[in-house]
C-alpha cells in the first residue's frame, strides 16, 4: 500500500472505535429538533449528517479541519515561487486531518500525474456530444464514461468484505482526481479553441497542469488556479454537491457513478452554476447600460429590475452563511494583489457595496452577503477565460476533493444507506386533526 493510502487506513481504524463508543453511550441523545417548516422548507438547520473533511459556521465560514482559508494560506506548501497553497496540501488535510509536509504533497502530485492517463474513449465520447452542449453536460458524461475503469466496481463485483470496501474507493479516488483536469482542458480546448488540445506536463502541480492544459501559461493564472481549486474544494456535507455524492455513495454506487450525480446538482442555478450567472449577469447589465463601469446608483437600478422580474441576484445568499463568505473575501484579496485596476473586477466590488442593504431592504433574505460565486468569475475574465458556461466545470474539478475525500471517510466508517423517513401531506394533516401519526 502507498505511504497515504496506509496512514488513511489507521486513522479510520482508529475512528471507527472511537464512533462506536459514541454512540453506544450518547445514541440516544437528540441533537435536534424536525420542525413541520423543516419538513417542507429544505430541511434547512436539521443536524443529520457526519461529514469529517469540513466545517461551516454561519458567521465565520468554512473551516478546513479546523482550519480558516487565511490560515490554510499560510500553512499549507506552495508551488516553488507560489504564494497559493497547493490543493495537493488541501486534500491530504481533508483525508487525513493533518497539515502535510512538503514531501506529503511532493507525494500527492506524483501520484496523481502517474495515475492521469484518461482512455481515448472517454474523449471519444466527449467528442460524439454536440458541440452546443453545456460543458458541464459534458464533463458528467466524461466521468460517466470513465466509471468503466472503477476498482470498486470490480471488486465488489468480485465478492469483496465489507471491511475493504475502503481499499478500492481510494484507489477510485485517486484515479479520478488525477484525471479531472485533463478531461476539464479538453472539454475548455473542444468548445472553444477549436479542438486544438495541449498535452500535460508531467513536472507541474495538479492545478498548475490544468491551467498549462487549457493554454494559460501565465504564472498568476496558475496561482490564481491553486486558490481557486483550493477553496471551492469543500463546503461541509449539507449542500447539494457533496450531500448528493454521499447520497448517492451510500447505495455503494462506486466514486464514479457517485461524483456525477454530486456534479449533475453542482450544475443547477441556486447551487455552482451561479458563477456563470454571476458573469452573464454583469455582461448583460454593461450592455443595457452602455457602459463597461458602472456606477453604484445604476447598479442598484440594475439589481431593482432583476428582482422585479421575479429573478434572484446570483451570487448573493446562501442556505448557511449569515456573512460574507470568506471565500470571496479571498478572491478579493487576490483582485487587490493581482489586478486592482480591472474595471470589471472593480464592478464586482461595487456591486457587493450595493446589494446587500437592497436584499435587506426585501425582508425575507436571510443572508444579503456575497457567496464564492459572486467574485470568481470577475478574476477569469481578467486572464481572457471570457467563456463563462465553462466557470462550473473548473468549480466541479475542485470539488472532487472534498467530497471523494469524504466518500472515503464513507466507507471507512462503515456509513450505511442513506434513508430518511418522508410523509404526505394527507399523513400531516391527519396527525394535526390529532389523529395520531400514521407514519409510527
Ligand atoms: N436574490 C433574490 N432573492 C433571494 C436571494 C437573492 N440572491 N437569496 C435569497 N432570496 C430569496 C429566496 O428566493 C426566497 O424567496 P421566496 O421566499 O420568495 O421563495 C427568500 O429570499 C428566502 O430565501 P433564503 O432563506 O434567504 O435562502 P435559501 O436558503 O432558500 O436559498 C440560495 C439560498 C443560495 C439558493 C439563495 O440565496 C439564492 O438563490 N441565491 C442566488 C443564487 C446563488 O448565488 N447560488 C450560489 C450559492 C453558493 C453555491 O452553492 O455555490
């Protein structure tokens, strides 16, 4: 076994004792009360999940491990002459719970270069889609396509113990990881650069390589590749994406199958799709306008007129948050190092001037503040990656992190399948006519 892959072995043998006797003496403890409007309203603040790579509080945003993205900035090993952390690093965090060394994420690098080969039928497939799909669509098809190549499948296919399940899911894993930025950059370089496609090289870091194979070469593209893959990696396990790969993984659905479902949730509107909204939003509000520099008073118009048209201001508001998300306020800070002067990364930060008191003003947003999407699609834009329908599969690539981390973490802890209980609104009524619960 590789020095990672037994070091995960040993913290989940480890935990698996340490759960067990957490729930023989507090199992029958409630961590929460299930309200009606929870019932019907998104089961928003209902505790029902253990996720163990990330944690997000409403006020302070995620943590990594424990760790805030300010202090992942600083702890984590860098690119020589970077300043982003590597998301190498990240992930190693995740599976783990431990900061890595340099040689930790030397280590992960290698074994993701040595297990990027992506099969020439899984472009083939790519390449039988229309060239007017939505990269996203593609980018599912892709990692459907590559579910051939599943360990897990394989083996359990083969009679494999329940207690090694874990054994092939990490092997999935790694596979998969490795092989995402390729299939990304050859998505970006079929639609929109005339299927002119650039070959990896073997001596960068994972998201580094993915930057080189789209045709960005510019060394803060890179870095600004590292954050990115960095921080969009994990968001607890509640939101859509990563609920649904465990969901999904929970029916033992092998890495592949379970990660597409999770990408098919990242690509709705409310969810990671709203980072090309975010885009085409501010492109359609230049255009009405007339002008690439707007001022705050016809923004605010601007925001006025979407909000009567019955549409949501993408990239304001989340399910959790109840303040800026850390991870704008880090992508700000990279505008303010890299290109303070960009007029469309300057509208940005005008438009977060004045959104959140006209959200406010609503009465019914729970939280006014910008999310990740509102600002990374500012800072693409500013490198050339203008082809904003592209901007999800770049957030699906890092996202595997977390929740194939996670998806260890799974089957490691011997999770069963995912079941909750539902009712019928017929069922409701009668127990509020106090008719009893038909559903005991
Ligand atoms: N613009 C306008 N209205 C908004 C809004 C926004 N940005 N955010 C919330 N609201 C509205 C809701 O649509 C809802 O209206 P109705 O009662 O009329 O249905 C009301 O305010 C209450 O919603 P909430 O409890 O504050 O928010 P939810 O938890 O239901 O939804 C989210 C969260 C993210 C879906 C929502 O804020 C939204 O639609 N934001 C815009 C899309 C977006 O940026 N999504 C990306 C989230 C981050 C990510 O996953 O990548």
């Amino acid at each position: 076994m590789g020095v990672v892959k037994d070091r995960f072995k040993a913290k989940a043998d480890a935990s698996n004792v340490e759960i067990k006797d957490l729930i023989k003496e507090h199992g029958n403890k409630k961590i929460g009360e299930v309200t009606l409007a929870q019932a019907y309203q998104g089961m928003r603040g209902i505790t029902g999940l253990v996720t163990e790579t990330s944690l997000l509080d409403a006020q302070e945003g995620i943590r990594f491990r424990g760790y805030s993205i300010p202090e992942l900035q600083e702890k984590l090993p860098k690119a020589p002459d970077g300043g982003e952390p590597l998301p190498e690093g990240l992930f190693f965090l995740m599976l783990l719970g431990e900061l890595p060394t340099e040689d930790d994420v030397n280590h992960i690098t290698n074994t993701w270069q040595r297990r990027s080969h992506v099969p020439n039928y899984v472009f083939a497939t790519i390449d039988a889609l229309p060239i007017s799909a939505h990269p996203m669509t593609m980018f599912v098809t892709a990692v459907m396509a590559l579910q051939t190549e599943s360990n897990f499948a394989k083996e359990y296919a083969k009679g494999i113990s329940k207690k090694d399940y874990w054994s092939s899911i990490y092997d999935d894993t790694m596979d998969l990881i490795a092989r995402l930025p390729r299939i990304a950059a050859y998505i970006y370089r079929r639609k929109y650069k005339n299927n002119e496609h650039i070959q990896p090289n073997g001596l960068l870091d994972w998201a580094g390589n993915l930057a080189h194979m789209m045709g960005y070469e510019d060394e803060s593209f890179k870095e600004l590749m590292r954050l990115y893959m960095t921080i969009h990696a994990d968001h607890e396990g509640g939101n859509v994406s990563a609920h649904t790969t465990h969901l999904v993984g929970s029916a033992l659905s092998d890495p592949f199958l379970s990660y597409a479902a999770g990408m098919n949730g990242l690509a709705g509107p409310l969810h990671g799709l709203a980072n090309q909204e975010v885009i085409k939003w501010i492109f359609e509000m230049q255009e009405e306008l007339g002008t690439d520099d707007p001022t705050k008073e016809q923004i605010a118009d601007y925001v006025q007129k979407t909000l009567a048209a019955g549409k949501v201001v993408p990239g304001y508001g989340h399910a959790v948050l109840r303040k800026t998300d850390p991870r704008f306020t880090a992508q700000m800070e990279f505008g303010k190092k890299h290109m303070p002067d960009d007029k469309l990364v300057n509208t940005v930060w005008k438009i977060y001037e004045t959104v959140p008191p006209i959200l406010q003003s609503l009465g019914k947003v729970k939280n006014p503040w910008p999310n990740v999407d509102a600002h990374s699609g500012a800072l693409l834009v500013h490198f050339g990656l203008v082809e904003y329908e592209f901007y999800t599969v770049l957030f699906a690539v890092s996202r595997s992190l977390g929740v194939l981390a996670s998806l260890c973490w799974d089957r490691a802890l011997g999770f069963p399948l995912e079941r909750p209980k539902s009712v019928t609104t017929e069922s409701v009524k009668l127990w509020l006519e106090g008719k009893g619960q038909i559903w005991d």
